[in-house]
C-alpha cells in the first residue's frame, strides 16, 4: 500500500503532531456520524502522545478506544498497555474496552472482544518495531496467516510474553492508519515497510489510508526524499 508521511526533527515534534492530528481527526468523525472508534498501540512515544492528547479539545464522551494488542499478564502489570494507556490519559473519563487477556479461556476472549469491534475502525494507530512487527504481527508468528478473525492470539511468546492483537483483516478496515516511528533503530524497518517489502509484518499491513509521523532519527538522510515520494 502507499503511505503518506510527515517528517520531523525530533520526537517530541512527533508527538505534539500525532496528538493534534487524533484531536482532529475525533473532532471530525464525532461531527460526522456522532462518535469515533480508535484503536490504540503501546510504546513510551505513543504514550506522550496520548498523554498530549489528553490536554486537547477532544469529544471523549463521543470517543471509544480499543486496544491494539496486549500482553497476556495480570491487570496493573506493567507490562500492560492498558496500565500506561491509563496512566496517559489520567484525568480523562473517556469509555476503554480493555482486551480480555485476563480470561481464562483465551481463544473465546479473542472472538469475544472481535464482536465488540465496530465493522470499521475510524483510526488505528501503530508502531513499527527494529524487527518490522507491528501491533503483535510478530516474525515468524502463525499469528500472520490469520485471515479469517479481526482478533487473535500468538503461538508463542514474544519478548516474554504471548500476546493478543489485531489481524491484517482488522486493520485493512481501518479508515485512517496512524503510524509513529521514531528512533534510528526502527530505520531499517521503516524504511522497509515504507517500500512494501512484505518479508516484514509491517510490510503486509493494507489500509484505506496511511500517515507515518517520523522523526528525523528514523527516517536518515533520506527523509526528504520519502516525504517527497510519498506524499
């Protein structure tokens, strides 16, 4: 798929410009059809950014967050999303529906929390990792080939933990993918993904429509010319 991107010095530029483009964006979709869906990844950028967010005019009471993937752990582990979603959005009363990696029977949790989807997400914010992962479409996972469920769960464990995410299916539904990168070890990745190298997770990902906020660190030299050719 083509992705469109944007460009910038630092990551905490990358930030300001994600939180301001998600007020936006909810504003508009609120506007438009009466409340906005969006699903969310974890990450220590995407943090300050919902953190960010959370000091913008957004609808949040027209506002509904799903989780991207989680890691099957305890509530208030911290290795939870959901803990530093929260923590981000400290303040904020806005409606979160949690993946229910708690369940004792993963497999009916997963189409439970399928069911609970809207049939098309208003935007999907991502990540890219140095490996070329995106939510938990982790290398080499059977979790990849997954095409028939928009929610399901790794095999094995990744970094220590198995996790739950949503499917290629899932996102290609998505209205707007939101993609932060930041840091000059997600270059290779990026820059992979960017050219639809589909030997990465990343690089499999389809959308209606795709923005990639980078920092300068993540991009390289050549982020002029990306921004450029992609636009």
């Amino acid at each position: 798929m083509e992705h469109e991107i944007e460009v910038f010095a630092s990551s905490a530029e990358v930030t300001a410009a994600g939180a301001s483009l998600l007020a936006r964006w909810s504003r508009a979709a609120a506007a438009r059809q009466g409340e906005c869906s969006i699903a969310v990844s974890g990450g220590h950028t995407p943090l300050a950014m919902f953190a960010a967010l959370a000091e913008k005019d957004v609808p949040w009471d027209q506002v509904t967050l799903f989780q991207v993937d989680e890691r099957i752990a305890p509530a208030g582990d911290a290795d939870r999303n959901l803990t530093h979603l929260r923590s981000a959005l400290q303040g904020v009363v806005v409606t979160v529906v949690p993946m229910p990696v708690e369940a004792p029977d993963l497999e009916s949790a997963a189409l439970r929390y399928e069911q609970e989807l809207p049939h098309r997400l208003d935007i999907v914010h991502l990540g890219i990792g140095p490996d070329g992962h995106t939510a938990s479409l982790v290398p080499d996972d059977p979790v990849l080939q997954v095409t028939d469920r928009r929610v399901a769960l790794t095999e094995t464990a990744y970094q220590g933990r198995r996790r739950m995410t949503l499917t290629y299916p899932a996102l290609a539904r998505a209205s707007q993918l939101l993609w932060i990168v930041t840091g000059q070890d997600k270059r290779e990745a990026l820059a992979r993904m960017l050219k639809g190298d589909r030997d990465i997770p990343a690089g499999r990902v389809q959308g209606e429509r795709s923005l990639v906020l980078a920092d300068r660190a993540a991009v390289g030299s050549s982020g002029s010319r990306l921004a450029g050719a992609l636009r």
